[in-house]
C-alpha cells in the first residue's frame, strides 16, 4: 500500500490501488483477528515486513 506524506497527497491511481488491496486484505485480517482473540496466539502476517527474519542464524 501506499502512503500520502504531509504536503504530498496521494495520486487518485494511488488511492484506487490502496481502495483494491484493501478489499482484498480486509476480509483475511477478520480472520487472523479471530484466530488470535480465541487462541491468544501471536501471528505474523504473511504480508508483514517487519524485518523479524533478519538477524536468524
């Protein structure tokens, strides 16, 4: 997804590309949202780059 920054608004091919991830994500986040109210479970999103792979031996 993209971003807007102060001063620099998103483009409107930005917004309908964000507008078309989003119906594709949001469905799937109530998922791993449930899974991890129930279980108490921590998950990692498979869309996730937090960076948590790096550093592993």
């Amino acid at each position: 997804m993209k971003l807007g920054a102060r001063d620099h608004p998103l483009g409107i091919i930005d917004k309908l590309r964000n507008l078309r991830i989003s119906k594709k994500r949001a469905p799937v986040e109530r998922h791993y949202a449930a899974i991890k109210r129930v279980f108490k479970v921590k998950l990692q999103y498979p869309y996730s780059h937090s960076g948590s792979l790096q550093g592993r031996a």
